[in-house]
C-alpha cells in the first residue's frame, strides 16, 4: 500500500512509471527499488511500459487471484521476467535507446553480485535468483548458469514475446503457473473486501532480492492483502492508541503476562516525551481468553504457524551444522567463563546444612541434608537475548531465529540462564513476547519468532531493562544481546516535547533515542552489545547506539567467534568496574 503522503524515493519510482506509461493518472500497482531503497530506473520503466502496451488492470487482477498462496512472491518475479522481455520486444522498435538500458541494469545485476556476502545469498530465493542470471546473461551475451532441463525451459517460458496481446500474455503466465508449479486458479482463494490496513501492513511481504525490490503498492484502501507500505502515514493523521488497538493486540499476541497494574505502571514510567502517545505490552504467547475473535488476528496466527514451521523445517534441514555451532560457540564460551563459574550445590551427608531440609535428619533419618559442591557449575551472569522483528527482517526469519536458537543452546548448555524476547511495534503498542524463560532448557519456542510491524528499539529496550523479577537473576551480573539491523523505524510519531508538532520516528531520531536507552541500561548496571545483521549503510549508527560493543555477523560462520568475542569484551568490562 501506498499512502498518498509519498516518500522521496516513492515519488520518483512513481514519475519514472508515469514517464514510460505516456499517462499521468493512474497509481502504479507496483514499484520496484533496489535494496538499498534507490529506485529501480529500468524495472520501474517496465512497469510503466505495461500500461502503455497492456491493460495493466488485468494484469493486476491475474496476480491478485494468487496472493493467496505462499508462493505469490516467487511467481510475482518470474512473472515480472515475462513482462520485462515481453514490453522490452514491444518498446524497442520505437525507442532504441531501450536496448543500452537494458544492458546497464544487466550489469548493474553483476556489479552487485560482487559485494554480496554468502549470508545474503542464502535469503535469496535461488530459481529466481537463477532465471534473474539467466536473463541478464543472455542480454550482455556473455557465459550464463549451467541449467538443469526444467530450468532451461523456464527460462525459455519465460520470454513472452512482444507479438503477444493481453490475453495472449495472461495465458502465458497461467501456463507457466501451471507447467512449473502446478498452480491452478481458485486452490489459493483470496477473501475479498476491505481488509484492515494495520492487519494487511503485518501480513506484508517485501519482495527484496538479489537485485531489486519490486513491491505491490495497491490502493491504500485495503484491497490487497500483501501490499506493501513505503514510508509513514503523515503526522496529521496519527492518533494515540485506541480501545479497539488494545484489543487488537490482545486477539494477535495472547493475554498480558503481568498485571494490569503492573502495566499500568510501566506505561506511566516508560510512555514518557517522545514516547508519551505510546503503550506496551508484554506476553508469554499465550491466548487471551476474552480476547474478541478478530477475522484478521486469526489469519495473522496462521501466518505466525506457517512460519514457525518454516523455521523448524529449517532448523532440520541444518540441524548438523546448527549442532556443530553450538558445540564450537559452547567451547569457546566455556573457557572465557572459567572465572565466572560456581560450582552448583548438591544434596551430601555431611557440607553445609541447608535449614529447609533438617527436618529429615531426626525425622526420617535422612542423612542427606547437608549441601556441597557438585561437579556442575553455573555461571554468575544473567543473559537477555532481544530479537528485532520487525518488518525489516522478514526475509530472513528463518536465519535470525536459528542463530538465536545456537546462541541460547549454547548458553543453555553451560547452565547459564538465558531469556529470550522478541520485539516489534504495531499501533501505537511495543509489543515484548517472550519465547523462552530463563528456567526453561529446551529452546525450541525461539523458532516462534517470527517478523512484522515496526521497531521502536528505544522503548524495547526500556522494557526489557525493567524486567528484573526472574530469581535466576538475583546476586548475578545481566548482560543483554541485541540481534538488531541498527535501523528504529516506528508509524507512531514522536510525540512533541520541545517541539510544537511531533516528528516521525526514524532516522538520527531514532537512533538518538536508542542510544539513550542503551546509555541509561549500562549506567543501571546491564551489559549491553550487539550482534549486528543488516545494510553496511547503518554501520554508523550502530556504533553510535552501542559504541565499541558490538560485532558484526555477515555470515553464519562467524557467529560462534563474534558472539563470543562479544561476550568476553562485556566480561572485561565488569573486571574493569
């Protein structure tokens, strides 16, 4: 979805589809951006081109009938590789120049290919990857992939020819739909109607690959499920968070895991200046009985189920390298807490007399009162673990929660405890969820984690920083983990303070207002870093936010030594207080 405040880099995807198309007003369904955010000038062509040649609408109402299905990101690139060829044939007899347009996007494809890291290639989906590297190729005319038949023919399917009318085209990518994924009209049906834009919003997907980002823009009034917002709503039209937000968020995310009270206190200690016209919420993911049965809180949860069985299918598809980090990140982790280790008391005969259990001695005759030191050891630290998921991480959910998953089956194994906790900002409410406790050993409610909305990480991090009543924690030092990209980005505006209008929160705004955050947890005694996944762009502001404590993880590889180096630089620090 398109809001009608547009962004900058919006307005100029949308002048370049105006331009090509020869018309002026229509709103584009699609726009198509690299990913760093820059405008895709030759895709952005393409999809003007389609209005110029095709009757776009139909077009549009070909790929609305499978937005349904959990492949319809795949299907809208491939099909998108149908159309570029089909226009480009089209086009090109009137504008020559096309041709010297096309070949620079294709190198443009090459040129980034170089800087990508091998983590960013694993969340590429690989048959686009590869008929994206098959086109451009053959359009510079140098040595492409090595095929398999399936893919060589796809690839042939693929070149819609420019003799083709809009019927002509719609039957060829239902006949691709079809061929080569069995896809059949009507399987993956689409409820239409008004959807509610919050709800769509959460349920988006961003198409970001190898090279562009081609999102759905739809009409802002609901009609597309997976339509995409690019940049803020606009300060005039924000409110604070209603009833009807706090039942929305108790029907997605479960009942509040502390009291009303308790809350209440939170919200007045912490929804403050900037953050005055926000709420929180705290949840364990557990259903909220009276919570009222929204149709979009439902389709949300069955989103949320797809995905953590998208995480756990990942999870056994890598479960022998995933189990050699945890061996090699437990090692290394197990030497640095040498002198940060107690051993764990056991019941003896003869020790120190734990008073609880004396009764025994004259009673029962039990002997076994005393305590000693057993051969296990614990850790003198407390480990907090907070996820980013938000939207910006939706494309690699199944990595991120993986890697929290070794990290705290690591920790786990040591017997330090270790909790877990995600977080993301919708309507106005940052929502906290818990997905493993401290006590717990089995770690398998991380692959919950899943990604949407926004993320206010200051007011993240403020809540977690008030949440000390776990007895795990007593008589131990805390130290907090933030699996972050370094990027706050929040739909609710800062409220005005010293200002007379709020402003949107995002930008030097945002991460001021993280720093301040981290500052006042590490002058309340937390160790805080970072484990950085995200844009090379925001390496600024992540050393801004967390000064020198943080690492910088670019592909699986590395997690165990940066996680670990990470760890022994906070470890220094307490030495040094």
């Amino acid at each position: 979805m398109i809001k009608k405040e547009f962004s900058g880099s919006a307005r100029r995807a949308r002048n370049i589809i105006w331009n090509a198309a020869g018309r002026y007003d229509f709103e584009p369904p699609f726009m198509a951006f690299f990913p760093n955010g820059v405008p895709d000038h030759y895709f952005n062509m393409v999809v003007g081109l389609v209005k110029k040649w095709l009757d776009l609408d139909r077009i549009w109402d070909f790929f609305a009938e499978y937005e349904g299905d959990h492949r319809a990101e795949e299907f809208d690139e491939f099909l998108w590789l149908g159309l570029e060829n089909c226009v480009y044939e089209k086009e090109v007899r009137e504008r020559p120049i096309l041709e010297a347009l096309r070949r620079q996007r294709a190198a443009r494809f090459y040129k980034e290919q170089e800087s990508m890291t091998r983590q960013q290639m694993e969340y590429q989906s690989m048959p686009v990857y590869t008929q994206q590297e098959a086109r451009w190729s053959r359009v510079l005319g140098r040595r492409g992939p090595v095929l398999t038949p399936k893919e060589a023919r796809m690839a042939e399917a693929l070149c819609f020819s420019g003799e083709l009318d809009t019927e002509a085209v719609i039957s060829a990518m239902q006949q691709f739909l079809e061929e080569f994924f069995r896809y059949q009209p009507g399987k993956s049906p689409v409820k239409k109607g008004r959807a509610n834009p919050l709800a769509r919003f959460f349920l988006r997907h961003e198409h970001q690959r190898r090279d562009h980002f081609l999102v759905r823009t739809g009409t802002g009034e609901g009609d597309h499920p997976r339509a995409v917002t690019l940049g803020h709503a606009g300060l005039g039209k924000h409110h604070a968070p209603t009833e009807e937000d706090a039942a929305y968020i108790r029907a997605v995310f479960g009942r509040c895991a502390v009291t009303e009270n308790e809350l209440r206190i939170l919200q007045n200690d912490l929804c403050v200046g900037e953050d005055a016209d926000c709420r929180v919420w705290i949840t364990k993911g557990e259903p909220a009985p009276d919570a009222l049965p929204l149709k979009e809180a439902e389709e949300i949860r069955q989103a949320r189920d797809r995905q953590r069985e998208s995480n756990e299918a990942f999870r056994k598809e890598h479960a022998v390298q995933m189990q050699g980090a945890v061996k090699a990140l437990s090692v290394r982790v197990e030497t640095m807490l040498a002198s940060y280790l107690r051993h764990l008391p056991e019941p003896a005969r003869a020790g120190r007399i734990c008073p609880e259990k004396a009764y025994r001695l004259p009673l029962l005759q039990d002997g076994r009162v005393f305590l000693k030191d057993g051969e296990d050891t614990e850790a003198e630290i407390f480990v907090d673990l907070l996820l980013d998921a938000s939207q910006s991480r939706m494309n690699s959910q199944e990595m991120l929660s993986a890697e929290a998953w070794i990290v705290a089956q690591s920790l786990v194994k040591l017997h330090v405890p270790v909790r877990v906790c995600a977080f993301r900002s919708l309507r106005g409410y940052t929502v906290l969820e818990e997905l493993k406790t401290a006590s717990e050993k089995d770690c398998s409610g991380i692959f919950r984690y899943y990604a949407g909305g926004w993320n206010r990480d200051a007011l993240a991090l403020k809540i977690l920083g008030r949440l000390e009543d776990d007895p795990l924690m007593q008589g131990k030092q805390r130290i907090l983990l933030v699996m972050t990209d370094a990027s706050p980005n929040d739909s609710t505006p800062a409220a005005a303070t010293d200002r007379l209008v709020p402003r949107e929160y995002e930008g030097a705004l945002g991460v001021r207002a993280a720093e301040e955050a981290v500052r006042h947890l590490r002058k309340n005694g937390l160790r805080v870093g970072a484990v950085f996944h995200g844009n090379p762009s925001h390496l600024g502001d992540l050393n801004q936010i967390f000064g020198h404590a943080n690492v910088r993880i670019r592909k699986a590889s590395q997690l165990a030594q940066g996680v670990s180096d990470l760890l022994l630089m906070l470890l220094r620090e307490m030495q040094t207080d």
